[in-house]
C-alpha cells in the first residue's frame, strides 16, 4: 500500500477544513490502494475477492468517523496503515481464520508492517494519552517516557512526588483498563 504521503496527507487536512471535494478525492484514492491492498492480502491465504471489499469499507468507515482523531503533526499514511491493519485482524478473527493458514512469509505482514510500525505505535500511545486528564498524562510522560525521576517529574510538572507517584499509578491503570476495553469491542 504505498501513496504519495504528502499529495494524500494535503487531501485529508483539506478534508478537515471542509472541502467535501477534496475528502472525496482522499476516500476515492484510499479506496483503490485499500481494495488492492486487502486482495492481495486475501488472495494468499485463499479468501474471495468480496472479502476484501468489506474489510476496504469498514476501514473507510473508520477512517470516516474518526477523522477528527488524526494529529495533524503526524505522517498521514502510517494512521490508515495502523487502522487496515486492525480492521483485517478483526475480520480474520471474525471469518475465523487462523493465522496458521497464511503463509509463512506473509503473517508477517497481516500482523504488523514493520516500516510504519514505529508511527503506529507513536499514534497509537498518543491516541491513548489523550484520553487521560492533563496531570496523568503530565505525569506518565515525565517519568515512564522521558524516564525522569519522580523527584524531576514532580518539579517539572509542579506537583508533589507523591502526587506523581499517584498520577502515574492511576494513569497507568486508566490505560490498562481502556486497551481493555478496546479489545473487548
């Protein structure tokens, strides 16, 4: 699935601004870069054609009503990776396949892509640190990212230690509980 990240990040920020014509454009050429994605994906381990059609339609489904989730700061293309991704893993989990009947040389790939996969996880982290209250995610940043002592975190972030130290704990545990969530639904 490879695109012209800066032609199709200026579509989707477009898109953003209200250029219906402009979204239209992005989603149209999503479209042909997912459907051809999704059936070569497919067609290895043996799945139709119609397969890849759904799975390409949920994503822009997704895409669609989470638009508003995209960090403008970030590369554009990485995002739609992280989300073809997830929609082919939860329609093979759904349609019951196994990863054991793909070829060996492309479970890799319908796993993870490992050229994205370090901006997959970046959006993804930030995706979730986003959700926490601004002294957690303060807090957490400090000291389990940037790996300042509680002491530096608790100076920097202008609180108590422990304050960071409960920050950090509760923090972690909304996160634990919203990666929880999301692989429930």
């Amino acid at each position: 699935m490879t695109a012209n990240e800066a032609e199709l990040k200026q579509l989707m920020m477009a898109g953003l601004e209200g250029d219906s014509a402009a979204y239209r454009t992005l989603l149209d050429r999503l479209s042909r870069l997912l459907r051809g994605y999704f059936r070569s994906r497919l067609a290895r381990i043996g799945r139709e054609a119609t397969e890849a059609e759904d799975v390409m339609q949920e994503v822009l489904m997704a895409l669609h009503t989470r638009r508003h989730t995209y960090d403008r700061n970030e590369p554009f293309m990485p995002w739609v990776y992280a989300i073809a991704r997830y929609k082919l893993i939860d329609h093979l989990r759904r349609t019951r396949a196994a990863l054991a009947n793909v070829p060996l040389d492309d479970a890799n790939e319908l796993v993870a892509r490992e050229d994205n996969a370090g901006a997959e996880s970046r959006h993804d982290l930030h995706a979730l640190l986003r959700e926490l209250p601004d002294r957690m995610r303060r807090a957490i940043q400090c000291v389990k990212l940037e790996g300042l002592s509680v002491a530096e975190a608790a100076a920097r972030c202008g609180m108590s230690e422990s304050a960071v130290k409960v920050n950090v704990h509760r923090g972690l545990k909304h996160l634990a509980a919203s990666i929880g969530r999301e692989k429930r639904t």
